[in-house]
C-alpha cells in the first residue's frame, strides 16, 4: 500500500487572537509541543507546562526566540494536586484570566494483563484519567465566571481494542466519558469541553517505545497509509478552542483516517 503524503503545513489565521491558553505535557516534539507551537501562531498567549522539566525549559527558551513574550513555562506534574493548582493560579496571576485549557498528559506502556502490575496500571490510570481529572476541575474553577475551552486529549484506544494496552484504553476510554459529562455540568458556565481521539500521529516519544513492527502494522491500517503529522493533530485542537466551534460540546472528534 503506498502512503498518501502529509499536506502543507497550514499557517495561522489568528484563531486565538488575544487569548490566554494553558497546555500540559507541552515540552518538545510531540502532539503538546505541536499544540503549543500551533496556539502561538494563532496569536494566542501560552503557558506550556510538563513534568520533565529540562526538556520544558529548553523547549520554552525555543519557542520564545520565536514567539517574544507570548509563552511562559512552570512545570506540572498532574498527579501532584499541589502542582495542578500552582499552574492554574499562575495563569489567571499572569494573564487576569484563562479563556483555553488543553489536557493533554498521559502516559502509555505495553503490558499484557496477565503480566501486568497493580502499580503499572495504576500508573497509567493516575497520569492519563486521575490527571485530566484534577486539570478539568481546576480549570473550571478558574473559568466559571468567565467562560472557556477545555480540549482533553483522548485517543482511538478509548474504542479500539489493541493487545497490551488495557491500561491505557481503560484510561482513555474514561477521558471520554469524563469529557461528556464534564460538558453537561460547564454548560451553565458558558464553558464548552471537548476531546480529541487521535490514531497515530508519529513523534520522537512514540517511536522510542514502539516497535518498527508494530509502528509499520498501525500505519498500514490507515486509509491514507500514513501516519498523522502531530500538528494534523494540534490543528484539530486548534478549531475545537476557537469560535468556529461554538456549539459544539461533550464531543470526542476522532482524527484519524479510519474509522474507529
């Protein structure tokens, strides 16, 4: 099967003019880096934030040699509350106000359940479900009066079964849920949440704990026969924050070329 190839990068419109966004797990070449990038040349103000703090200082000091005075960092590990909350209250600090929140920490693994650990599971249940959790609440805490976006990054596993990843589609799966519901209760805020569910958008991290073999099977399965850019990604992310998607909550948009 011969891959169709990745399209142009699409430049910014101003989209998030003027407004003030939160990203977690933000730092270097993944699907956060590439929505923090993306919010930027939307003409939003960022403050990135990711529990390795190295690679967020070096990925801030990138972005601000290109973006002057639009991006701040503070790391945040989410399943610390303490943390969580010192991100949130630095943003309304900093800003006066939080208009766009994307949840976008997780962590992945292989293990099959028979091999599989209470503290592997747990860990991945604590980051990717436990951690969107504790952001969503405290960014609705912060948006109640004024209003917002919340974007939570699922993925296709929350519907797709695939073997050695019943922690993390179980984690998935319950972004999903914790999106609708959580729109049902913004609502009256003027606050709108959504997902996404990307399939494979290919980066550095992905291909470090991921087999040649397993990364050649999932690209063959899409329709494109390739994988996804992570700004096909942040692009996707980019229009559930803006005003273009003003009625539209409780949703999870899959991006990806397959059906789930």
């Amino acid at each position: 099967m011969t891959g169709v190839e990745s399209p142009a990068y699409v430049p910014g419109h101003g989209l998030l003019r003027g407004r003030t966004a939160v990203i977690t797990a933000a730092a270097g070449a993944g699907i956060g880096g590439a929505i923090a990038r993306r919010f930027l040349e939307e003409g939003a103000r960022v403050l990135i934030s990711d529990a390795h703090v190295r690679r967020l200082k070096q990925y801030e000091a990138e972005l601000a040699g290109e973006f002057d005075g639009s991006v701040t960092a503070l790391p945040c590990d989410v399943t610390d509350e303490t943390q969580v909350r010192a991100l949130f209250d630095t943003a309304v600090r900093t800003h006066g106000r939080l208009d766009i929140v994307v949840n976008n920490a997780g962590l992945g693994g292989t293990a099959a359940l028979v091999d599989m650990t209470d503290e592997q599971w747990s860990r991945v249940l604590d980051v990717t479900l436990n951690g969107t959790f504790r952001c969503l609440r405290a960014a609705l805490r912060a948006m109640k009066e004024t209003g917002g976006v919340i974007v939570n990054n699922a993925s296709v596993l929350g519907w797709r079964a695939q073997s050695g990843q019943a922690h993390y589609a179980a984690a998935k799966a319950g972004v999903m849920a914790l999106t609708r519901c959580a729109a049902m209760e913004a609502a009256p805020y003027g606050v709108r949440v959504n997902a996404v569910a990307p399939s494979l958008a290919l980066h550095p991290h992905l291909v470090k704990v991921t087999t040649p073999e397993l990364l050649q099977e999932l690209t063959a399965r899409e329709a494109f026969g390739r994988h996804a850019e992570p700004w096909e990604v942040a692009n996707v992310i980019v229009f559930l924050a803006s005003a273009y998607s003003s009625y539209m909550t409780g949703e999870v948009v899959a991006v990806s070329s397959r059906h789930p």
